[in-house]
C-alpha cells in the first residue's frame, strides 16, 4: 500500500494547474470518500492500538508509528456513521494536517485517482454526515465523498482561536478599524477561525467558500470601479477548494492587470514546505499554516504596517 504513495513528490507538478490526487477508501460500507493525497505520509494495516484514558468516544487509542506516539481516529465514527469493526480488514491513513500527525482508522483503501478541481463541487445541503464534507465528486459514474477533516480534529480537539495579549499592537487597532479583508476557504471551520482573528482586529471580514467564487468577488469589485489592491488589505485563501484551488486563484488574479497587485497570503493545512515552494511558484506573498492566531494576526498587522509606510 505504501508504494501507491512513492511517486508523491512528482504531483507537487499538479499545483497551479488547478488539480489535485485524491487517496479513496471506504469506510465499512459501500460509499467511497476521499481525502487529498498531499496530506497522506503512509497507509499501512492498522497495528495494534494502546488505549487512553479519558479519549475522545471518536478517538481509537494510540500507535508508535515511526518513532513517534499519534493518536488513531476512527473516521467512521467521527463523521457520525457506526463505528469500524476492528476485526475486519482495516487500514490506517496516517496525515499531517497544520503541523500535526494523527492516523485515521478506515476500512478498505481503494486507488488515488488524479482529478481537475472544476470536477470537484461543494457539498449538498442536507443532514447527517453531510455537515463533515468539504466537497464531492463523481468517479466511474459514483458518488465520492471528501471528507471535511478540519472539522472531524477541530471537534476532536478544539482550536483555541484567542489571540495572546502580547502579540497585539494596540496602536495599531485603531487603523485597522475600516480595512478590509477577502478570506476564502471551503471549509467553516477554517473561515471561523480566519473571521474570528480578524473581527478582534476590527477588520471588516468578507467571505467566499471556493476559489471560483472568489475570483468573481474580485472581478465584480473591479468592474464596479474599485480599486481592489487598495480596497483589501489582503486576501487570505485556503489551497484546497472545489471547483478552484487556491494556487490556480492565486494564479488568475496576478493576470488581471486590475487585480494583480492584490496581496495574498495562503492559508492551508498542507504540508507548510511543500507549500512554501509553492508560494514561490504561483506568485503568493506569503504562507500561514491554518489555526494559528498569533501567527494571523502578525501577518495582518505586519502588512498594516507595510502600508502605512508607504502612504
């Protein structure tokens, strides 16, 4: 199993032209969800787990996986659907998301499947586990789910999204007071986090939940006569997105003559070097893991700074 990950560095190819290799599996029954290949370090049998008192009813118990101790959630029950029978055939996708690795109990791994983010689309509305995707797709005819795992750890283990006393500069809240910032980011929990840093600053928060979306947020903006590098602040954008990834935005906007001095910041939880190199690549200004509000609101200030230098 391990080998249908080996060739991982060759897809970094993949960023800026908008697609993406999703890793599919199932979960006990017949339905296949999805998670992005770039997250996945391995997939292995699922070893034998050590429990934990006081764990999270989602949380299986805990593995060595090479040198390292990480918890094993089961995805299954995490996303609200009956629990995985550990005596059955099972697998463990282990994953760095924001600087952390944790395993994800699954049942049978299917194939990575190379995809354009035009075929990716926002979930329906509906109930159940619908509130834990990000996206679907459609592979052979069937439905594939994307699994939201933001929201599937944010549950599991809270994100604190208080910012410390020590990294606000107080002389510089009142000139944020009026700014304006575009965040877009398919996941809620992601633009809660982003909205909940950027309220504290008294920034005015606007929001879109796809790439695509937000590109003609800014187009419109532009036709309308404003002057959209002045008008925002910046635009704070996820990488993963359905129908258009955040490199491919990233991408659209600095061809714009109107657009092209916008500054952006990618925001994600890939791998923070991998998307370094692709901040380089795609023309970002700079790059944030998710769920760091020092960090956020460093950035903001930072940039607040910047321009009023420059006036």
């Amino acid at each position: 199993m391990a080998g249908m990950l080996d060739a991982v560095d060759q897809r970094t190819q993949l960023v800026g032209e908008n697609r993406l290799e999703l890793l599919m599996f199932r979960l006990g029954g017949m339905q296949m969800f999805a998670i992005n290949v770039f997250k996945v370090q391995e997939v292995v049998q699922l070893p034998r787990l050590n429990l934990m008192p006081h764990r999270h009813p989602s949380v299986g118990g805990v593995t060595h996986f090479r040198g390292r101790t990480i918890p094993v959630i089961d995805l299954s029950e995490a996303v609200g659907m009956k629990p995985i029978d550990k005596d059955q055939s099972c697998n463990l996708i282990v994953t760095e998301y924001n600087n952390t690795v944790q395993g994800f109990m699954v049942g049978e791994v299917d194939r990575i499947i190379n995809m354009n983010w035009n075929e990716i689309l926002p979930p329906p509305d509906g109930t159940g586990r619908q509130h834990y995707l990000t996206a679907i797709t459609r592979v052979n005819e069937r439905l594939v789910e994307i699994i939201d795992v933001e929201k599937v750890l944010a549950e599991i283990s809270p994100y604190d999204s208080r910012i410390s006393d020590e990294v606000i500069d107080k002389d510089l809240l009142s000139l944020a007071k009026g700014l304006e910032v575009l965040v877009v980011d398919d996941s809620m929990v992601g633009l809660s986090q982003a909205r909940s840093t950027l309220d504290y600053l008294g920034i005015t928060v606007h929001t879109e939940m796809d790439g695509k979306k937000g590109l003609e947020r800014l187009k419109s903006w532009a036709s309308e006569g404003d002057d959209v590098p002045n008008k925002l602040l910046m635009m704070i954008t996820d990488a993963e997105m359905p129908e258009m990834d955040g490199y491919r935005l990233t991408r659209e906007i600095r061809e714009d003559p109107r657009l092209k001095d916008l500054y952006i910041v990618l925001h994600t939880s890939l791998s923070g070097s991998f998307n370094k190199a692709m901040v380089q690549k795609v023309g970002c200004d700079d790059f944030l893991s998710k769920f760091q509000p020092d960090k956020l609101a460093t950035i903001v200030q930072d940039r607040i700074r910047d321009v009023i230098s420059r006036d």
